[in-house]
C-alpha cells in the first residue's frame, strides 16, 4: 500500500489535524489572556494561573479526580485480573455468561449505566459522595481489565502452570511466579486503559457523586455556564500534561530501540 | 489447576450486585408509579403511555438519532479518507500521525468541548451546526483509528494480485480494498453512533442549552426535576432503540463477512 503522498492528501491531512488541534491551541493562548475576554487577547498575563492554584475548589477536584482513579486503578487491576485467571479455567457456559453481563456497561451508553448506579444506591439508601464514586468507576473498569488480560491467558501454554505444581511449587506460587510473568502485558495496559478511563469520566461521576465531592469534568461542567477562564488555564494544564506524558511514552522506546541497536553494532564490530 | 476456577466467584457476586441489579433498577423504575418506594412495587405502563402521548418527546427522540445518524455518516465521509491517506504512508509516519489523532483524545471531553466554545464564537453558525461541530470533533478520532487499523491489516499482496489481474486502481480500491476495510467502518460506527445519540453535554455546551437531545431529557429528568420514574422509561426506550440497531449492525457485518468468505 505504501506510496509517496501527494500534496492534496497533505493539505487533506493537514485540514484535518488543523480541526483537531485549532481549539486546543486557543484555550492554550487565552490562558495566558490579561483580560476576561474570549475572544480578543489583549495582552500576556499569568493571572488566571494564579487564580486556578489558589481556587480551592479546582483544587479539590484535581485530587478527588487523581485519588479516584488511582483507587479504582488498582482495585480493577487487582480484580479483573484475579477474575480472568478464574475464567481461564472455568467452564464455556460461565465464561459467556460474564462476558455477556462485561458487556452491558461497555455497550450500554455512559448515561443508562450512571443512572442504574444512582437508582440501585439510593434506593439501598447508601449515601452518595467519594465512595459511591469509586465504587462505580471500579465496576466499569473491570470489565476493560479482563478483556486486556483474557487474550494474554489464551495463548498462554496450560501446561506451564503443571509443570510448576509438579516442580513442587503452591497453586499460589505457580500464579505468582509463572502465570502472572507471563500476562504481565496484558495487565500493564488493562491497568492504563482503567487509569484513563476513570480519570476521564464524566456521566458515570455525575450521577453517582453526592454534594461537595466533584471531579475535574464535574467542575468544569458546572463552572462553563458563566465566562470563567481560570478553566482555560486548567484546561491548558491538563493539555500540557498530557502531552509531555505522551511524548515521553513514545520517545523513550525510542531512544531505548536506538541505542539497544548501537550496542548490537558495538557488539558486531 | 481446577482450583484457579474459583477466583471467578467473588467477581460473580460483584458483577451481579454492581452491573446487573443497576439495570434491573432501571427496568423496575420504568415501570412502577412516581413517588412510591419501588420495594412496594406498583406496576404502571403510564411512563410510557406519557412518552408517546405528547409529540415532544418523540421529537426529541428523533432530532437524537438523526443527529447520530448524520454525525456517524460525516465521520465516515471525513474519516475514511484520512485512514486510507494514512494506511499509504511510510511506518514511522503512520506511527507519527497515529499519536496526532491520539492526542486529543487523551484530552478530557469535556474541555475539548469546552474549547470549542470560544472558537466558534468567531463563526456565524446555527445551534444546530455548532452541536455538529462537537459531535464530529468528539468521535471523528474513534472512526478514523477504526479504519487505519482495518486497512493497515490488509495483506499488500493482495493489491499487487488485483493489479496483475489487470484491475485499474479505482476497480481495486472498490473490490479489494472497501469490503475488506469494512469491519473497520462497522465498528467505528457503533463508537460513533452510542455516544453521539446519548450525549447531553456537547448539545448543552455548544447549543447554549436551547438545543435539547435525549441525553438532556434523561439528565433533567434525574438531577433537575426528580421524576425518576419517568427518566427511567426514557432511559429504557433509548437503550432498546439502541439494542437494536446494533444488533442489525452486526447482522449487516456477519453478512457481509460471509459474502467475502
């Protein structure tokens, strides 16, 4: 397939990622805006950083966000790869049947699972706030988890784990020491994909949060409705962050695949 | 080894408790009569009768499928051509514009919607069109990473064959490369077409809440009024709606396979 592209697919391309990356650019640029303004930059300033680090409530909702999906991280992680292991070697029946029930949270849209969450904890009269939260971004993870852990097992050889057990290991010691090596993979990026998800999740934190407790969406959802650029300055922090994270995850393979293949010319000389 | 199998159970227990007994809720919720404690289970259809009863709501219901029918319909239009250009460039270039359209995505939705705002206070743009506006922008990503990966998993030698049995390029690109691409396309749509008929936030941020979907009637229903009874009956009419598209989706794509085989 592969060919020299043409310049209309060029100035194809670059409208394209002009549409993606334009409204980016412009939060960036009014962050750094000296008046209230939207839509006219009248000068350079850093006020609306300042205000942002001292407006507590932004503040607050930066680290429900972070403590929320760290907790659901690894309560997920933990679970959904604990469960997949179980499923591996369950029979066919119970492992359609998760599958099945896996998939009405990820193919149900976001509002019908947020408003199921609200329903079933009020009407267990459990109060709603952090811990409902977290409870729910913990129920929609898991299923992402054991569908990033589940190929991994597949193609994992049934035999291995025997071998242990007959080389005298526990059932414990041959999951920790031979099967859980070997999906690692598959439980690194379970794990980031319930990372992003959780961080990002707006309808599901919505409905199942109670007063006081908010997330960065939360907030941002509620502070839109009159004009508030300490968000711009927000929002430019997130994009700042999430593009040095990303650069750093592509650029050190990189580098890394770059000089393993210096050392292989080392050793070849 | 068997032993492993009762790692399953404790998620069984949480799945049933935290996945299915929410949506039964939603079910027993849509049909029983306002303001009653469910547990006293008073069985109604009236939730339903109401939906159908005044023209509003199923206006509402079908300005969101048009509108999701539509935004899944440009998406494929403006991504498909974008995944192909990409499909054909160098690897390490592939991999360059990949992380571009990634990018974004990592962004959180509702300040990328949030962005949108101020730039299109620049343009002269209906309600209508600056919803479009948000709704591409949001799910375009999803449809043209779709594709790429569809396309970028066709075997080369196969358009080589094609033109060797002396098809042109266009007759190649309709008969090799499109039906191949398309399991790409049908699940770029259902990653479009799910989010887009039930957003509520991009209609309310850039249609400056006059522009109402049913993701909005289904959130006022819940967090503004408190009728939660009738919330849910909307919430259920839009799941089936969408059950079942999907599931002729998938019947259109398990057709289509078999043609291919």
């Amino acid at each position: 397939m592969e060919h020299k592209t043409k310049l209309y697919e060029r100035i194809y391309v670059a409208v394209i990622l002009a549409f993606f990356y334009l409204p980016i650019l412009y939060v960036v640029l009014f962050s750094f805006n000296e008046s209230k303004s939207l839509s006219r930059f009248t000068g350079f300033s850093l006020q609306w950083y300042e205000k942002m680090f001292a407006d507590r409530m932004i503040m607050s909702a930066i680290g429900y966000t972070v403590l929320c999906a760290v907790i659901a991280t690894i309560v997920s992680t933990i679970v959904g790869t604990i469960t997949a292991i179980g499923l591996s070697k369950s029979n066919r029946i119970l492992r359609e049947t998760i599958t099945q029930v896996n998939n009405l949270p990820m193919l149900n849209p976001d509002i019908v699972t947020a408003i199921g969450f609200m329903l079933f904890f009020t009407s267990l009269k459990i109060k709603t706030g952090f811990v409902t939260m977290v409870l729910a971004h913990i129920a929609f993870c898991i299923p992402y988890v054991i569908l990033s852990v589940m190929p991994k097992l597949r193609t994992l050889d049934p035999n291995l784990a025997e071998a242990a057990m007959d080389l005298g290991c526990t059932p414990m010691q041959a999951l920790w020491k031979v099967i859980i090596p070997q999906i690692r993979p598959g439980i690194v990026s379970g794990a980031l994909v319930a990372f992003t998800m959780s961080f990002d999740d707006f309808v599901i934190s919505l409905f199942t949060t109670g007063p006081g407790v908010s997330n960065i969406s939360i907030y941002v959802y509620g502070a839109v409705k009159r004009v508030n650029p300490t968000i711009n300055a927000l929002s430019a922090i997130i994009v700042y962050v999430i593009t040095i994270v990303l650069i750093l995850m592509n650029v050190v393979p990189m580098i890394r695949e770059r000089k393993g293949k210096k050392n292989e010319k080392a050793v070849t000389l | 080894m068997k032993s492993f199998s009762k790692m399953v159970y404790p998620y069984i227990v949480w799945a049933f408790v935290m996945i299915v007994l929410p949506m039964v809720m939603i079910v027993l919720y849509a049909f029983t009569v306002k303001g009653n404690s469910v547990l006293t289970f008073q069985f109604t259809l009236d939730n339903f009768a109401r939906f159908f009863r005044d023209t509003i709501f199923p206006t509402v219901l079908w300005r969101s499928l048009k509108m999701a029918f539509i935004t899944t319909g440009l998406c494929i239009l403006i991504g498909y051509p974008t995944a192909y250009i990409f499909a054909k460039m160098k690897p390490n270039n592939q991999a360059i514009m990949i992380l571009l359209v990634t990018l974004p995505m990592w962004i959180n939705v509702l300040v990328r919607t949030y962005a949108w705002r101020g730039l299109l206070g620049y343009v002269d743009l209906s309600t209508e069109m600056r919803v479009y506006v948000g709704m591409i922008y949001n799910f375009m990503p999803f449809m043209i990473l779709e594709i790429y990966t569809s396309l970028s998993k066709i075997d080369p030698n196969l358009i080589v064959a094609s033109h060797d049995l002396g098809a042109n390029d266009a007759e190649t690109f309709r008969r090799v490369i499109l039906p191949l691409s398309l399991p790409g396309v049908v699940s770029g749509i259902t990653l479009v077409f799910l989010p887009a008929v039930s957003s509520f936030f991009i209609p309310k941020f850039l249609g400056g809440g006059q522009y109402v979907l049913i993701g909005n009637l289904i959130e006022d229903y819940f967090i503004t009024s408190g009728d939660w009874n009738f919330g849910s009956a909307i919430s259920l009419i839009m799941a089936i709606i969408i059950l079942i598209s999907m599931y002729v989706m998938r019947k259109l794509d398990h057709e289509n396979k078999e043609v291919l085989d």
